[in-house]
C-alpha cells in the first residue's frame, strides 16, 4: 500500500527535488499546484523510491500522474498496478508526454492504449516574444497596450509584496462581482475552484516561493498575476486577473510580468501559460498570442488481462 496524503508545505523540499530531476515543462509538475489545487481535484502525493506519484482525481476519473524523478520506473509503474488494483480502479496514467509515453512502451510494449488529452496542452511561448511583442502577428496586442497606456497615463507596475496580497484579493472579490454584474447576478457566490485555489496561493505565498507583479491605475490595483519557476528553462504563470473592461489590461500585465520574469530569472526561455480546459474563450485568447510549442497531454490506460 502506497502511503498517499494531500500535499503538506514542509514536503516542498524533496518534492521540488524530484521535480528538478524529471525537468518536465507539464504545469502539473509543479508544487504550487500540486499543493493549491489539491482540494479541487482530490490530489495525493507519495515517494516512491525516487520517484513523486500522484493520485488525482478528475474529469476523467481517478487516475495517476506519470511519475517524476529517476531510477526504476517500471519497479514503480508495477507499483502503481498494484495500488490501482487495491483500489478497485484501472491503472489510468495522465499528463504523459510524447517523450514518456515511448518511455512506457519500451517497459511495457503493448500493455497500454493511449489517448491525447486536448483539453490538457500547456501553451508554451518564448518568453522574449511575450515581453517584447515584436512581428506582425503581435500587432493587435501591441495596440492594445498603446490604448491601454493612452487611456490610463497614470498606470504604474509594481512587485507583489506580502503588503499588497490584500488589495489584490480585494481586486480579485471586485473581479467577480462585476462579472456576475454583467450576467445580471449581482449577489455574492462561492467563487470555486479556482478562488480556493488562488486564496491558498496567497496565504501561502512566502513559502510557496511565489512571485507576481501587479498594475495600478491611479493608486488601484487594476491587474495581477503569480507564478513560480516550473524547470531549468521554463516558468509557469498560475493566476492572471484583469478588469476585462479596461483595454489592454490583459495584454499589459501579461506583457510587464514577461519582462520583469526575463530580468530576474534570466535562464528562463519559456512562459507556460498552463491548459485552456476546453474553455472555447480561454482557448482563443491562449491561442491569439501564437504559441511556440504546445506541452502535448496523454492518458495511459492499462490493456485488462485476457
């Protein structure tokens, strides 16, 4: 019996660790979700000899994450079989890339079918075209920006600090209230999965090793966004919230937290910008920026005995 539990702070260490070693560029081999959105999709984290196994709970089922770390991995994916087994479920493997999906038919030839996952594809763009916005392509978000700073001359950006986690949850309550506004809901609601998940990324922050950046509009917090380093060549952007009514809101932190991430992390070459979820409107604006590679998502399932 595998020893599964919810993600704890203190475990960060060996588990960051392991991360490092795998150097997957799959937003899902990163602490700070494992951690934050454990709630929501019922996430349980366990070593394995060397390796970090995961049992997450989703819109596919139960299933395991492709494990991260190094060693024997078919010594653990049997493990993982028979923990599967225990539990009366198919051994269902998820996230797998390419790369790890010939990894585990070279171990077990024929025993798996694969499936993709469109839904899951992490968007993946170099970062100095994010922070630069340079060709053609990008000419549109270069004119949102310039309205952007026309109609808001007093725009400043600024480093999250623990000081400032507090008007940006009061920006992030605002965001939801005008949406529900608009959709003629005005009451407040239970802001789900991803305001939990986005509260324990704030209370936690500090120990998380979050980073974030925000811009005001004459002293407001009008735009904000987190993220953490993903692996040695690749950062992941968490949580991005603007007011969708100010022009180039969006466009503008996205493109001011692109460069404040290429001044202090500079090995970084990648933003991942993390899945779209089938969401047609988050696919479109994820997809409007012209990604440079796609982190492409497999799911694994075990062929039953004959």
């Amino acid at each position: 019996m595998i020893d599964f539990h919810p993600p704890r702070l203190e475990e960060k260490p060996w588990v960051d660790e392991l991360l490092r070693r795998a150097d997957y560029r799959g937003c899902d081999y990163n602490f700070t979700n494992l951690f934050v959105w454990s709630r929501a999709y019922h996430q349980e984290i366990a070593r394995v000899d060397d390796f970090l196994v995961t049992h997450v709970c989703g819109r596919m089922g139960c299933s395991f994450m492709f494990p991260a770390g190094g060693g024997d991995l078919a010594s653990v994916i049997r493990k993982l079989e028979e923990e599967a087994a225990r539990r009366g479920e198919p051994l269902r493997l998820v996230c797998l890339t390419p790369r790890q999906m010939a990894e585990l038919e070279e171990f077990f030839p024929g025993q798996f079918t694969f499936t993709a996952d469109r839904d899951g594809y992490d968007y993946l763009y170099e970062i100095d075209r994010l922070a630069d916005l340079g060709g053609k392509r990008l000419h549109a978000k270069r004119n949102h920006i310039n309205r952007f700073m026309e109609n808001n001359p007093s725009w400043t950006y600024e480093e999250i600090t623990p000081e400032s986690l507090g008007e940006c949850l009061a920006m992030d309550k605002e965001w939801y209230r005008r949406s529900l506004a608009r959709e003629g809901e005005a009451e407040e609601r239970d802001l789900g999965d991803e305001g939990v998940a986005l509260r324990q990324a704030m209370e936690h922050y500090q120990a998380l090793g979050l980073e974030g950046g925000l811009i005001r509009v004459y002293g407001e917090v009008v735009a904000f966004t987190m993220g953490d380093l993903l692996n040695s060549d690749t950062y992941d952007v968490h949580f991005e919230k603007a007011y969708g009514e100010l022009q180039g809101a969006y466009a503008m932190i996205n493109r001011e937290f692109a460069r404040w991430v290429r001044g202090r992390h500079p090995n970084v070459r990648y933003l991942n910008r993390e899945d779209d979820m089938g969401v047609e409107g988050l696919r479109k604006a994820k997809e409007s920026y012209y990604p440079d590679q796609m982190v492409e998502k497999h799911t694994a399932m075990w062929k039953r005995e004959t």
